[in-house]
C-alpha cells in the first residue's frame, strides 16, 4: 500500500466522533508534514492538557502559535526545507464568531449593537452547529494565507459524519428561515404575516417581557434586523468552504478504533460522505497494539515456573484480543470506497506528551 502522501494536499479533515483520538492524529499528521517540509497550520477542538502542552498552546491559543519542532525535523525521506514550519490554534467558536461579526458588520454601530446583544451573546456560544461553522470559518482565513502549504483540521466531535460538512447550509437555512424573518420584520409587517400561533407565540413572549421586565422580544428583533447586509456574505462564504471541502487537493480522513461500536461508526460515516458526494482518502485506525512477541523467545526464556506460566496466560488473551482487531482491520478494508487508503497508529501505550510522541505517531501512520 503506498504512503499517504501529505505533500499533495493542501487540506487535510479528520472526521469522526468524540473519544477515538481525532485530534491527537491530527496533531500527528500535521507534525508529520512539516518534518516533510511542509509550512503547517493544525486547528484542533478541545485537545487534552498533555497535547496543549505538546502543542504549546494556551488555553484561549485561538490564533496560530508557532510550534517548536527542534530536534524531530528531519526525516527518513529527506530534510525539511527552508519552508518547514507548524503553527498550532484551539478553536474558540465564540472568539471565531465575534471577529466575523467585526470583519463584516456595514458599520461600528451595527458591529456593537450585535456584541453587545445579550442574545447574540448567549446563542454564539451555545447554538447547535456553531462551532461546526465556527471551524469552516476559520478554516477559510488560514487558507487565505499563501505561505501556508498545509491546513490540518480537527472537526469538533459529530454524531454524524455530514454534521460538520453541512454546516454552512444548517447555519444559512437557520438565518434565512420564516420564523428568523419574521421576528426581524417591522411591527406593522410584523403583525400582517403572522398566523394565529404566531400570535400566540408573541402574545406569550410579550406575557413573559411584562412579568421579568427582560425586553426578550425586543432583544430578538434587534439582533436578528443587524444581521440585515450580512446574509450575502455569510452565504458567499459557505460557498466558498464548499467548494474547499470537494477540492481535489482536500483530503476527507476518519479516525476511528477496532471497537466494533467505532466500526459500525465508520461504516455509517463513509455512507453519509458518499450520499453528500464526498470522497474519503482514507481512514486512520488509532491505538492498534502492537504485534504479538515471539512465542519461542517465551519458551526458552530462563525464569520461574509460575511466572512463565502467567505470562503464556497473558500472551494467549492478548493474542485473542490481536486476532479481534485483525478482523475488525479486515472488516474495515471491505468497507473502504475505491483509492481509499487504510492506516493504523500505534498504541503507545501512554497518552501523547511532546512533539516526539505525535512525530512518531506520524512517522507510523505516513510510512503503514
């Protein structure tokens, strides 16, 4: 099977649900493209406190910091050029959100009355789909970059594999439906298109504003009607992160793990990416074990009686536990679409800690 080749890519999605290890292959693979050469940009979601630390990140790291790679930056298929470099961000949806809002508000007027909306403030950090949109949005200012080769993307957890990917259309419908046009209308409009459980509903919210004084209806108007001007920008950059996301040079990668729970996962992913008619370049099994030891070297070995009667004990349960994730691999090849590549990363055994631990997690992954 050849190597994943990250030279030619110019993005790279790994996609999957929570707790399979997305972002600390992520982080591996981005390590691994700038030991290639590469200038690297890896956006992660939530990485543990040992991968911030590896990353030298910060907590509120919502801009790219500069990523020390000193001592792992040669590789076995040449050295990094003069371009090598990996700059690392933590995706911050609230942060990412506010800087749209003042990059495109039509003035500073607009742009405060939205920030300062106790409304806005809540939903732009609790509302479904944010921070999937939040992601491509960001992603669409690293690329802008011309000196950055490489954009590795670590997607916040989905349940489904389209969630992430169709985020810009979700976001847009949300904006563009009837009941956000209608709370943004003027009174009078206001009251001559709603239906009677309109009514109701306003009735209701009007109710709720007399009893606790919190203006709530007022408060929905007023952020939805300052979003006027900014819809055509918000849709022409969905566009845009489409069309990103079905380039020849963007590569789609599930992560997942040889539980049968993760595989049936991965089967319904790649059925979900399809049916969007988009490609999967392959797949990234994390935490393979490693390969059986030597069952002779175990035989002729000079120790106790009892001891190397345990240990022929434990070698057989490992054994059974290899042989259930060798079908589960097997499983899984069956499963891939055409030209998709199937790669494992080792359990090491420990969580990652420093860039050498995600440089050899790389170097396993690009060279299976």
């Amino acid at each position: 099977m050849k190597p994943f080749d990250l030279r030619s890519q110019k993005l790279v999605i790994c996609l999957g649900p929570g707790g399979v290890g997305k972002t600390t292959i992520s982080a591996a693979l981005a390590v691994r493209a700038a030991m290639l050469g590469g200038a690297v940009d890896v956006m992660t979601v939530d990485p543990a406190p040992r991968l911030l630390d590896a990353l030298g990140l910060e907590e509120d790291s919502s801009e790219p910091v500069a990523v020390a790679l000193d001592g792992i930056r040669h590789s076995r298929r040449g050295g990094a050029s003069s371009r090598a470099r990996l700059r690392a961000l933590r995706l911050d949806p609230k942060r990412t959100f506010d800087s749209i809002i003042a990059r495109y508000a039509l003035s500073d007027a607009e742009r405060d009355t939205i920030l300062e909306n106790r409304i806005y403030r809540n939903l732009s950090g609790a509302l479904a789909g944010v921070g999937d949109y939040m992601a491509m949005e960001k992603l669409l200012e690293l690329a802008a970059n011309p000196a950055t080769d490489l954009i590795v993307l670590d997607t916040p957890p989905a349940t489904e594999a389209i969630d992430f990917l169709d985020a810009p259309r979700r976001l847009l419908e949300l904006l563009n439906s009837r009941a956000v046009s209608l709370l943004g209308a003027p009174g009078g409009l206001f009251r001559s298109q709603l239906r009677m459980v309109d009514l109701a509903a306003r009735a209701v919210l009007a109710a709720f504003d007399r009893a606790t004084g919190l203006n709530l209806l007022s408060d929905v108007q007023s952020f939805v009607r300052s979003f006027d001007g900014m819809y055509e920008g918000f849709s022409a950059r969905a566009a845009r992160a489409q069309d990103k996301l079905r380039a020849a040079d963007t590569a789609i990668v599930i992560v997942t793990t040889a539980e049968s729970s993760r595989i049936a996962q991965a089967r319904e992913f790649i059925g979900a990416l399809e049916g969007a008619g988009l490609r999967v370049a392959a797949m990234v099994v994390n935490r393979v074990l490693a390969e059986l030891p030597d069952a002779a070297e175990l035989t002729s070995a000079r120790i106790a009686p009892s001891l190397k009667k345990k240990l022929k004990r434990n070698l057989a349960d490992y054994a059974a536990l290899k042989t259930r994730e060798e079908v589960s691999l097997g499983a899984l090849r069956d499963s891939l679409p055409a030209g998709a590549l199937l790669m494992v990363a080792p359990d090491l055994g420990r969580e990652p800690r420093t860039i050498a631990d995600l440089a050899e997690i790389g170097r396993s992954i690009s060279d299976a």
